[in-house]
C-alpha cells in the first residue's frame, strides 16, 4: 500500500506543487531582490548611511576628527548632491547620535524604490594600510559598486582596493541593492591627512553622487530601449 500512495504523492508534487513553489519563488525574488515594481535596478530613492554615532566613535584617526564625524560629514554632503540632483534623499542620521544596524537597514527595506549607501573611513594597525573599497553582497549590487568605486578612486588618487563581496550586517539584511564605501584609511598618516581636509569630503561626496546619478541613468536609457 504504501507505494502507491508515495508514488500518487511524488506525481502530485512534481504536476501541481513544484510549478506552483516556483512561481513563489520567483515571486519571492521580485519582492527581495530588485529595486522596485517598476523592475530590476529602478529607484528613486537613496538612503545615505553615516557609519556610527553617538557613543560609538568609529574609528580613531591619527589626528583629527574620529571616524563617525568624517561619516556624518560626507553623508550629508552626498544627499545634498543628490537632492540638488531631484532624487529623493533619506539619511540614517544626521546628527550625532548612536543609531542600530537594524534601524539602519530598516530605513531602505521598508521603501521598495531604493538604494543603501553605506559611508566609512578605514582603520588598520599597520599604519602603511591605504586605500579605497567598496563592499557589497548581492549581485545585483556588483554594478553600483563598480561605479562608486572608480569615482572614489578618482578623487585624490588613492590606492584601489576594489569591490569585495562581503556578509557585513547592513548588507546581508538588505533587500535593496546596498553597498557600504570605505573611503580610505584615517590610521594611515598621508591618507588621514587628505580626509581631514572638508575639500576632499566634498570631492568625494561630489564623486559618489556622480556614480548614483549614472546608475540611475543607465537604468532609465535602458528601459527606455526596451520599449
Ligand atoms: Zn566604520
């Protein structure tokens, strides 16, 4: 008796149940993974994560401002660009104070258009670490990355370390395209030096607004051809 019944059951599963967990499944995926209804890679939303805050400091430079400053500084310089640019803007903080990792990533899960934009300055305890990074997880955030970090590179032509897949908590809990910027190390004197300066901070705010906008517009032309 009992293998009949397996054998109706297996049918069963492979004729009705299989199609129809496929079909959550990918619906599952266009609720997870893309930027929003409008298809993979639309938004019009950026929201602009300054690392740390409050009691937490972040990394301690050299000299100068720690870490969490230098964020909150730069942040707020690349959502004004974008918001001179007409792109709606949505800061994680912007003032000093300590916000969770979970509120941080709350802010672009619950916006189904849009993008998270990490901002950090590195620390290493060799002193001759330098350079910029970019870290994302998924996919379908290698393209955003790329573009951030050759901007970011550009700007006062520091060392490229690359896009690096990385399960940092920001972006394994993220359902938007995320990426987290690492915009070069205050525990490297000549680096930290640079950083300090508000003119680089802008520059480097400039660059990374640059790189969303034109993500956006490739997205745009392209669906555009698709019509
Ligand atoms: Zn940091």
């Amino acid at each position: 008796m009992e293998l009949p019944i397996k054998f109706h059951f297996q049918n069963l599963f492979s004729k009705l149940l299989l199609p129809v967990l496929f079909a959550v499944a990918l619906a599952g995926c266009s609720t997870t993974f893309v930027g929003g209804a409008r298809g993979t890679g639309y938004f019009d939303t950026v929201v602009i994560d300054a690392g740390h805050g409050g009691f937490d400091r972040g990394a301690k430079p050299v000299k100068g401002f720690y870490e969490k400053d230098l964020t909150l500084d730069t942040a707020r310089r690349v959502a004004r660009k974008l918001r001179e640019n007409g792109l709606h803007v949505v800061e994680t903080r912007t003032g000093d104070y300590f916000v969770t990792l979970d509120q941080r990533v709350t802010a672009s899960n619950r916006l189904s258009g849009s993008i998270f934009v990490s901002i950090h300055y590195n620390w290493d305890k060799r002193k001759k670490a330098s350079g910029i990074e970019t870290f994302y997880l998924n996919p379908n955030s290698s393209r955003l990355a790329s573009r951030i970090q050759s901007e970011m590179v550009a700007t006062y032509h520091g060392q490229d370390r690359g896009i690096k897949s990385r399960k940092l908590y920001v972006l394994r809990n993220n359902k938007r395209p995320a990426v987290l910027c690492e915009l070069g190390f205050i525990s490297n004197s000549a680096e930290n030096g640079k950083v300090q300066s508000s003119q680089t901070r802008q520059k480097l705010a400039e660059n990374i607004a640059k790189a969303i906008l034109a993500e956006r517009a490739s997205f745009l032309s392209q669906t555009a051809n698709d019509r």
